[in-house]
C-alpha cells in the first residue's frame, strides 16, 4: 500500500504543479467542477420538490383520515357507544400526530429547498465569474501568442530582408548602385583631367 499511496501523491504534486504552471487549464477545471456541483444542486433540488409533493399528498390524506374519524368519535358520542368513541378518539389523535410529523418534515423539506436554490445561485454566479477568467486567460494566451508570432516575423523579415529583393528590385541597391557610378565618373573625370 506505501508504494500506491507514494506514486498516487507524486502524481496529484505533479498535477497541482502542471496546473500551476498552466493558470487556463485550472480554470477550465474548476468550471467543470462548478459545472458538475451545478448539476448535482438541480438533481438535489428536484429530488426535494418531489418529497415536498409527496409529504403534501401525504398530508391531504392524513387530514382526510382525521375528519373521517373525527366524524366517527362524534357519531359514537352521540349514540353514547363509549366502547367505539374512546378507540376512535385514540385513532384521530394518532393521526394528528402523524399529520404534525408530516408538516414538520415538510417544512424542512421547504427550507433545504430555499436553500438549495441559494446554493445553485450561488454555484451559478462563481460559475459565471470563472467563465470570464478562462475567456480571459484565453484572450489573454491569444494576444501572447499574437505578439509572439509577430516579433518573429518581424525578426526573421529583418533578418531575410536582404534576401528577398533582386538586385534590380532594391530601392537602397539602386542608391548606391547610382552613387558608386557617380563617384566612378568623378574619378575618371578627375584622372582624365590631369
């Protein structure tokens, strides 16, 4: 087991360090990550409108169950069957119990869904922000990238520019051309004056 736990820490230590070492990357990373939590928060959240629903249904018929033996209680009272209205008593007083437990649950079940939906605000704004971060880490490496390329032309064009004009094509080659005959002239006419 060392061994796996060694090798498996040199490889998060060489991850963390390549993700250092390429900001953009992180960033795509942690967006995947918010993008992913993202969706755990909408199966969350769905996940809890269903409870709610349930407890609801489950709370309409418990409250139908009470009037129903609260009915039944009122009718044995009536016909003075203590032997029947004392059971039924028991039962309708069960049931509110049951039904206060499902409220309660559902009322829980309410505030895990505001704060649920908090959350998903909350992962959607960060997950926002990050967006921004990679376009701009993108840009950012583009414009590098841009700039970079363009040095380097202009370096290799400066370096080659003596190269890629002929002779005859060549405005600086034609000014001294012109001016070497003219000082040839000058020292033909010179020496012929002599």
């Amino acid at each position: 087991m060392g061994l796996f736990e060694d090798f498996s820490t040199f490889l998060e230590t060489r991850l963390e360090e390549f993700l250092r070492n390429n900001p953009h990357l992180e960033l795509q990373a942690l967006e995947e990550q918010l993008r992913d939590q993202e969706q755990e928060t909408i199966k969350l959240l769905g996940d809890l409108r269903l409870r709610e629903k349930r407890l609801q249904d489950e709370i309409l018929s418990t409250a139908q169950e009470v009037q129903r033996w609260h009915v039944r209680v009122e009718k044995a009272k009536a016909a003075q069957r203590l032997d029947l209205a004392q059971p039924a008593e028991e039962r309708e007083a069960a049931l509110l119990r049951q039904g206060n437990q499902l409220w309660g649950q559902m009322e829980m079940v309410k505030q895990r869904i505001q704060q649920t939906i908090e959350l998903q605000r909350q992962i959607q704004a960060r997950r926002q922000e990050v967006k921004a971060k990679v376009a701009e880490a993108h840009a950012a490496a583009a414009q590098s990238s841009y700039q970079a390329q363009t040095e380097q032309q202009w370096q290799t064009t400066g370096w080659n520019r003596g190269f890629g004009y002929s002779t005859s094509a060549d405005p600086l080659e034609q000014t001294f051309r012109r001016w070497e005959t003219d000082e040839e002239l000058e020292d033909l006419k010179r020496q012929m004056g002599r």
